[in-house]
C-alpha cells in the first residue's frame, strides 16, 4: 500500500509464480492481480483503469506490470 518498487517487484514475481502454479492463461491473469490488491492499490488501480482503459479492450497482465 505504498511507494515500495522492492516490495512491487516481488509481488509481481509471487504472482507469476502463482500463475504458473494455476495454469493461469493470459486473459485471467490481470483480473486475478487485480483481486489480490488492497487498500491504496485498489485506488492506484481505479486511476489507472480511467487512465487507459479503451472500451471492449481488456488491459493485458503486461500492460498491468507495466503501469505498476
């Protein structure tokens, strides 16, 4: 819930992890990053969906980390 790059580096590489674990394919991966935010996260993520989001476009994990 904060400025934190270290800490943002290695709940992206948990997630991966978890992906993989779940053979989690490409289009569910930002739905379920987005699940596990909290707190200021979740409002970093309503900005940045008003941000960028095109309509009937899903924002892609890769698009996702690259914003984060």
């Amino acid at each position: 819930g904060g400025y934190n790059p270290e800490g943002a580096i290695k709940w992206i590489e948990e997630l991966e992890i978890i992906f993989e674990a779940m053979g989690c394919i490409k289009e569910n991966k930002t739905i379920l990053g987005v699940y596990v935010l909290r707190e200021e996260a979740n409002v970093w993520w309503k900005t940045v969906k008003l941000r960028i989001r095109v309509d009937g476009i899903a924002i892609v994990w890769e698009i996702f980390k690259r914003e984060f």
